[in-house]
C-alpha cells in the first residue's frame, strides 16, 4: 500500500512541472516596453493613402511645407519610411527640421490627413526695449542703493 501511495505522490509532484512548461510555452513573452515601437518593417506601414494629390514622398514633404522638399529628396516610399533622425541628420536636415518631418511622418502614418495636422512654424519672439528696462510693454526702474551717494 506504501508503494501505491508514494508513486502517487511522484505523480502529483511531476504534475506542477508539465503544467507550468506548458503554460509558459502557450502564452508568448511579450517583449521589453518599448522594443516593440522600434522594430517596424516597411510592410507595417501604409505607402499609399487616398490623401488627394500625395502620391510621392516629395509630394508629401511639399504638402507638410517648411520647405521640407528643399531640404531632403527620397524617390521611393520604402526609402522614405526608413528615415530616421541620424539618417535626416547625416543628410543635413537641421534639428527642428528633422522633429517636424518625423512628426509628420508618424501622423500620416496614422492616418490622419495632411491638412489636420500641418501648421507653419512659431513667429519668433519680438523683444521690447533693452534688456530688462522693458518687459511686458513696461518700463521697470531698478531700485538705487540711497545710501551710496552719486558722483557730482
């Protein structure tokens, strides 16, 4: 009677083993956050889209604006989606160039049309006055030592 119980008990404890192999083999890993985003191929991106007149890259990089056609010439879309900021760099396409056309990119990418997310670039800031004796449209008067007396 011994014997039929402690095979039992070698059963039963070789059973957590198989079940766990099997589980883990049934469910996939999923991959480090993040990795997923990098590791894209040119079949998961879209190279057309029924987006008007957009049937080459540099036709998009005309309707994003910014003289972005100036700044960089791809011939194929599966050239083009490769692109990525050492790439633009190396091609000389300076910073704010390469976030806007990456930006771009992505959003079309998605499938959001070209008019909803193209916007000209921020008007640069106009300074008012000489340094600190203006700010916000006023004049500020800085505050004198009265102690010091002031040369005659």
């Amino acid at each position: 009677m011994n014997t039929l119980f402690s095979s039992g008990a070698r059963l039963c404890a070789l059973v957590p083993r198989i079940s766990r192999s099997l589980a883990t083999t049934a469910r996939p890993i999923p991959d480090p956050r993040g990795t997923h985003l990098l590791l894209t191929t040119v079949s998961d991106v879209p190279l057309t889209q029924a987006a008007g007149s957009i049937d080459t890259p540099g036709a998009f990089l005309k309707a994003i604006g910014r003289s972005a056609d100036a700044k960089l010439s791809i011939e194929n879309w599966g050239e083009f989606w490769q692109q990525t900021s050492p790439t633009l760099k190396s091609a000389g396409v300076g910073v704010r160039e390469r976030r806007y056309i990456l930006w771009c990119m992505e959003k079309y990418r998605s499938g959001i049309p070209v008019e909803e997310f193209v916007h000209d670039q921020r008007p640069k800031k106009t300074v008012r006055g000489w340094g600190p004796t203006v700010q916000h449209g006023k004049r500020i008067r800085s505050r004198r030592d009265r102690t010091k007396k002031s040369k005659p």
